[in-house]
C-alpha cells in the first residue's frame, strides 16, 4: 500500500491493546495519528476526514459508515497484519517538528479543529511527567479517558515509557455505576488519571477510600477545574496520595502547570492554584493590548516553548488567530484568564468566553461556579445563560445536585442556598433559578456537559 508521506492516518475504535499497538506502528512508519472514538457521531468522523485529508483510516472496531477515497484497514486485515513481522527502518519513524498525532478538538463553527502535536511536542511532555511528579517505577495508570481525548495521554506514553501497565476503564463499565464500582477496586490502581468530573463520580461510593485503594498512591487532574470541595474529600479518603492539580490546553500537549495539593494549600485557598510552568515553558499574563499585568492582576494566560502545537491542520486562519512566533519558540493565546502571584504560582479564573452580561454586569461563569460547589448545601452544580428572544441574557440558571438535607422542600432548599451565596457573592451574581437534578451529563471525555444543559436551558 502506497501512503503518501507524512500524511496522516485516522485510526477508529475504543480503549483498547490494538488501539495503542496501531499508533505506534503508525509513528514508527513516518505518520501522525488522528484517534476518534468509536462512540463519535457519524458526521464528525466526516468533518475530520474533509479537514484532515488523511492518507488511510484503519478501523480497529467496525465503521458505522463508509469511507470514501482512501484505503481502509478493516479489525479482521488488522489481525493478520500484526502476526507479520516487518523490518523497521528507524529512519522512518517520526521524529523533531513532525507531527506524532493530531486531536481533534471541538470549534465555535461546529467544524472541529486538528490540533498537530509533534514528536517534540510530545517529549517535552512525557520528560516533565517523568521528572516532576514522582511516579512509582513501572506503575500501574487508569486509563479512562478515550483516545479522542488528550488527558488520555497523560496515562498512556508515561505510562508505557516506565514499563507500566495501562488500565483501561470502558466506557460501557463508567457509564454503569453499579458496573464502575464493582470493577474499580480490581484495578489495583497506583496512578488515577481523570477529570475532576470523573473522579466526583467516584466519590459518591463510600468504599472510594485508601482503606479499599491501598496502592493507589497519585492522583493526577486535568480538563477541567479541581474543586476545593473535591479535593479536600480527596485528602480525606486518600491521606497519603499525592493529589496534582494541572493545567494546559489542548494546544500546549496535555498540560503546562502542576501543583501538588497539600493541606497548607487547602487551608489557604478556596480556589485551587494550577501551579507553575514546567521548566522549558513561559507562561504571560497579558491584557487587551498584549502587556504584561502587575502581580495579582487578571490578564490572559499566553503559553510559549516547546510544548505548543504549530497549529491546526490544513486551517492557517484559525492558526493564526491563536498562534504567533516568540524567539525560537511557538506561543498560543489560550483564552484562559488568570493571575500570577508573587511567587510566581499561576492562578486560573476563567474563559473569555465563558463571560456573560446579565443586567449591564459582567460575570464570569466559572467563577459562580465555584462559589456554587463551595456551598455546604451543595455536592456539585454548574451555571448556564438562559437566553431571551433578541439572544441577550435573561436570566443565569444553575443545575444543582443537593447534598443530603431535611428541608421539607426545593423552595426551602434554593431559599438555604441562595442566602448562602448572598453571603460569600455579589448579588448580581447568584443565579435567578436552581433547578435540582440526581446527577449532571457528563461527556464521553468525563467533563460535565455545558453544551447538553445550555441546551435544554435554552430548549
């Protein structure tokens, strides 16, 4: 089969030992990777092919629909291959600014966008994992998040370049929580790799505990917000483990900053640090017109050094808008508010995005976010815009999973909660509704899903 050079090639399917073993003999015959998750909608296994222009698509589970144009490895042709032995030419093999895969991430148009991560990218990564978070020799790391997903490479290549051993979690067994609870204490488990999400999850189980987890000695957290409420239940339950709080985009390969998180840092922050830039990364807060703020100033987190992408596939205009040249090195406009204090410990505070404008005030959702999961009253709860006809913001609504309480009512409860938030807020700022659910969609990624509640919010 002739492919042409460097281009890349889609590989389809779940968590699985066939998955991994395809993307290494991918990078090793001079291709990126592109992984989509079995459980992707149809159309989004087409927008990537219409963007990414793969070279070939190798199907380790069963394609829901054709794919046109290009060679298509089938799970059974698949099978025969790897009972072949072929000579390696190491000369071949990715290496430098070539690309070692490509995530596809989700865009503001509905049209995904090919993040490229390069095999240099992707060193300085798994180096940082290696040197600064003291994992145990050959560990044994969850493997929950889908390979679609790029927290899924914070298990998967430290992982395998300690000799370890990746334990995957389907997303048929997460998806069942009898199922998840059955089958997580048999994992034997050293290094937890999840969203904060996922993990929120898990605490519901009282049996989640050091007691029934002896050998689970790391928690790593990335995606999305670390709670000061989860992780002081963490530290709880898990008094010896480390808890690492991380942060980086997509862009930047999988994460920029860590922190471990120690009861000093508990007792003194209810808003979690995300810690500082790994060694070969600089990460500036800047304002609108790109200059740096003063210490403790909010401004936007712009990361530059050898963990951030050239771009996006085959969309140089998108490329640019995010992305420029520092010196020797790549940066990429995050989009991400935050501080920096005088230690130099990065503070995250936010989306741009994320801002709205209810009633002529600016708010930030995610930080009503957190004053909403720093209530007693409540377990977990996210805060969406309810849109009016002419699409400005009417009203600020927050789904709700109650702790356990001996209100006779809901009316009684949200009257406890919002006195509660009238208290640690400003009033503009507490939402106008609490609608109270059992449990918050989450995504096949393990985040809570935003979109899904906006959704029917505004439905």
């Amino acid at each position: 089969m002739n492919l042409d050079a460097q281009a890349p090639i889609m590989v389809f399917g779940e968590q699985s030992f066939e998955m991994v073993a395809t993307f290494l003999g991918i990078v090793k015959s001079g291709h990126a990777y592109i992984p989509i998750d079995q459980h992707s909608p149809n159309d989004r296994l087409e927008m990537i092919q219409e963007i990414a222009k793969p070279t070939a698509c190798i199907a380790v589970e069963k394609l829901p629909i054709q794919i046109k144009g290009i060679p298509v490895i089938n799970a059974d042709e698949l099978a025969q291959i790897f009972k072949t032995t072929g000579r390696f030419d190491e000369k071949l093999a990715v290496s430098g600014d070539q690309n070692y895969y490509i995530i596809f991430t989700s865009g503001t148009t509905g049209k995904p966008k090919g993040v490229q991560i390069s095999h240099q990218n992707l060193t300085s990564f798994v180096n940082w994992m290696l040197k600064d978070f003291n994992l145990p020799d050959a560990p044994v790391s969850l493997a929950q998040a889908p390979y679609s997903f790029d927290l899924s490479v914070m298990s998967l290549y430290p992982t395998l370049v300690s000799g370890g051993t990746l334990q995957v979690l389907p997303k048929k067994i997460t998806d069942n929580f009898k199922e998840l609870f059955d089958y997580l204490p048999k994992m034997n488990l050293n290094v937890w790799v999840s969203t904060p999400s996922f993990v929120d999850i898990c605490l519901l189980q009282p049996e989640f505990d050091a007691a029934h987890y002896p050998t689970l000695s790391h928690f790593m957290f990335c995606g999305e917000e670390l709670t000061h409420r989860t992780a002081v239940q963490l530290k709880e339950r898990f008094p010896q483990a480390k808890i690492y709080n991380t942060y980086g985009p997509t862009e930047t390969t999988v994460a920029v900053t860590a922190m471990e998180i120690t009861q000093k840092i508990l007792d003194e922050d209810q808003r979690l640090p995300i810690g500082k830039p790994k060694s070969d990364m600089k990460i500036s807060v800047l304002d609108q017109s790109g200059k740096p703020v003063d210490v403790g100033k909010t401004g936007e987190l712009v990361i530059s050094g050898p963990s951030v992408s050239k771009g996006y596939l085959n969309n140089p205009e998108k490329t640019a808008h995010v992305f420029q040249q520092v010196g020797n090195h790549d940066a990429y406009h995050s989009g991400d508010l935050g501080t920096k204090d005088e230690n130099g410990v990065l503070h995250y505070l936010g989306r741009l995005d994320f801002q709205i404008k209810l009633h002529g005030y600016r708010i930030e959702l995610e930080e009503v976010d957190h004053y909403l999961n720093a209530q007693k009253l409540i377990k977990q709860a996210v805060a969406v815009p309810k849109y009016d006809t002419n699409h400005k913001v009417s009203q600020l609504i927050a789904y709700v999973i109650a702790e356990d309480n001996d209100f006779e009512n809901n009316m009684d409860l949200t009257v406890a909660i919002k006195k509660g938030l009238q208290a640690t807020m400003m009033s503009y700022m507490v939402p106008n509704r609490l609608v109270f659910k059992s449990s918050l969609p989450i995504t096949a990624n393990g985040k809570v899903d935003i979109k899904s509640i906006m959704r029917e919010v505004n439905s």
